[in-house]
C-alpha cells in the first residue's frame, strides 16, 4: 500500500477532487471537513473520514493518530480547508474575520505543528498548502480574505525555509477564480 495523504477540507471543491485522485491511485486518505456525510458519501477505499475543525487541535491530532495507528505515518498533508467571505472592511462582521482567519491561517497552522515534527524526524515528507491568487494580489471587498491568503503564503515560504535542509517539501499552491 501506498503512503498516508491527509487532506483538509475534503468534504468539498479542490479538496474533495484531491481526495478522490490520491485515492484512484491508491493512497490511504484521511480526509478531514465539518461535514463528514458528504466525504462519507465518496465511498473512497482505505479512507478514513472525521469531522472535525482544523481550528481544534485536539480533534485534528486524534484524526491524525487513528489514520496513523492504521496507515502508517503521514507522507503528504494537504492543507485546502478555507473559508472565503467577502464584503467591506467596515461593513463586515468581527465574526466573519475570525473565522475567516481562524480556518484559512490557524487550520493550516493546526495540520502542520501535529504532522511536521515527525516528517523532520524522518527527513521525508511533503505539505501543500492551498492559497489563492488572493494571497498575492488584493480584491475590492476582500480585504480579509486577501490578508489570510497572503499569510498562507508567508507561513508556507517560511516554514519552507525552516525545513529545506530536512528533505520536507513546502508547497504553496495559489488558484484564480473562474
């Protein structure tokens, strides 16, 4: 069997996708979302799905460790969990902007203190995490939208940084809209 690929955000879009191609080339998954029914629904095989919130560390941790305890260590994590809500600065709630920074910074932050020290002590392994084009261009009415995605890419390039000499891959993936 191939290696462990954990996936955040996989209930939906470009994380859902994802899941389902590490799959058809038989990767173990362990895809991670609120909303677990609809990543149950994939029927993906050797694929353990949990709710949970990439914004508790706890809930994220013990995903992490079942699909390990079962599949091995995690070979690749893939960040894609975010959330995108637009409006004016002074118009938008305080609710929305930490929200929007807790899942689209601290999620990515969550995966990676659980999964990188291992992957250094390996000296092996790959995390990806999914920007967008807004995190290195600004938007009219995304203001903090775009300055989340701008920190996923300083946090990505960073921590690349950090590990280069440790055969860890850091990955910074940044798609447009349609």
């Amino acid at each position: 069997m191939k290696k462990l690929v954990v996936i955040t955000g996989a209930s939906s879009g470009i994380g859902m996708e994802t899941a389902k191609k590490f799959s058809e080339n038989g990767h173990p998954t362990l895809l991670i979302s609120r909303r677990k029914e609809i990543m149950d629904n994939l029927n993906l095989p050797n694929s353990i799905s949990v709710k949970a919130d990439v914004t508790n560390l706890e809930e994220v941790r013990s995903a992490i460790k079942m699909a390990e305890d079962k599949y091995g260590k995690t070979d690749l994590l893939i960040n894609c969990a975010g959330v995108m809500l637009l409006g004016n600065i002074d118009k938008q709630s305080y609710e929305e902007w930490k929200n929007m920074i807790d899942v689209n910074i601290n999620g990515i932050l969550t995966t990676t203190n659980i999964i990188l020290p291992d992957m250094i002590k390996r000296n092996e392994g790959t995390i990806i995490n999914i920007s967008s084009i807004a995190g290195r261009k600004t938007f009219k009415n995304h203001g903090v939208y775009c300055g989340s995605k701008f920190a996923v890419h300083a946090i990505t390039e960073s921590i690349r940084e950090e590990v280069a000499d440790k055969n860890v891959r850091v990955i910074v993936v940044a798609p447009g809209g349609c």
